[in-house]
C-alpha cells in the first residue's frame, strides 16, 4: 500500500424480511469478462460522514432510502486493479434492514454506468453455493455467523485483501 491514505469508503449489508443480502453485479470496464458481486456502496464525499455516505450511495445505486443503518459490522482495508488504477480503501460495512425488495440500479455515476450491470438478492445458501467472484471474499460466512449470532459487539477487523493485476 502506498503512503497515501486509502479512500474513505461505507458499504451497506441490506437485510430484507426474509434474511436476503442485496448484492451489485460489476465488471472491469476494460474487459467485461471479469466480474464480481458487492455490497451497495462507495466512497466519502467531502464533509459527509460515513454514516451519510452509505446512505447517499444505497439510494444512489438501489433507489432505497426507507433504512436506517445499524452498526458497522465489518471493517476492511482492500486494493485492487479497476478501471485503469489501482484502488486502496479503507471500507466499513454497515448493517441496514428494509421491507422493500423492488430495487433498480439508480442515479449511478459515470464510471458505474460502465462497470455495473444490476442487482440481486441472494440467500445465506445461494452465496455460499456461488461460484462466482463476491467481495468481500468470505462474505457468505460472514453473513452466515450475522444471522446465526446477531452483529458483533464492535466490528470485526477483516484481514486485508489486496488484488494483484
């Protein structure tokens, strides 16, 4: 990692009633052969909070804005290839529930118009069944021990992830 502090990101773990995790379908834009599902998300604009961030960016990809976020569950410090940079993020996944499960990809930027091609709810068994790439890369035991014992007291510190390319 480079001396530069990382990107500021929230990212949203959206529950709806029946236990569901609401993930992004993304690809390089340089090559859509690559893909991988994610949480809703993004980084910190100017003096938002995290807290106003994953909001701002969950009603900006998803279109919901009916949640309130609960505790931040996970806490990651990532890099990776994307778009002809390299990414270093300071990421925290924040839990949210809502009741509504219309979602549409929303009011997306420039860089997401080229790189996101939908959303979806998954169960606890489909995402660990999935043979596809999911970020984090151990999100469907995460999300598995969230169901099963509740959020954790203080956020768990996940081990970096950093994506060669």
């Amino acid at each position: 990692m480079p001396d530069a502090a990382p990107r500021r990101v929230a990212r949203v773990v959206l529950l709806d009633p029946d236990d569901r995790i609401l993930l992004l379908h993304g690809y390089e834009p340089d090559d859509p052969s690559v893909t991988w599902w994610f949480t809703p998300g993004g980084g910190v604009e100017g003096d938002e909070t995290r807290e106003q961030a994953a909001l701002r960016e969950l009603a900006e990809e998803t279109g919901i804005t009916d949640v309130e976020l609960g505790p931040v569950l996970w806490q990651r410090v990532c890099s990776f290839p994307f778009a002809g940079r390299r990414w270093h993020q300071d990421e925290w996944y924040y839990l949210a529930r809502t009741e509504r499960t219309a979602v549409a990809l929303g009011a997306l930027t420039e860089l997401e118009r080229r790189s996101v091609t939908g959303l979806r709810w998954w169960t606890s068994a489909e995402l660990s069944a999935a043979r596809e790439t999911v970020y984090p890369t151990r999100l469907a035991g995460l999300l598995r021990t969230l169901l099963d014992e509740g959020p954790p007291l203080t956020p768990v510190v996940l081990p970096p992830e950093i994506v060669q390319g």
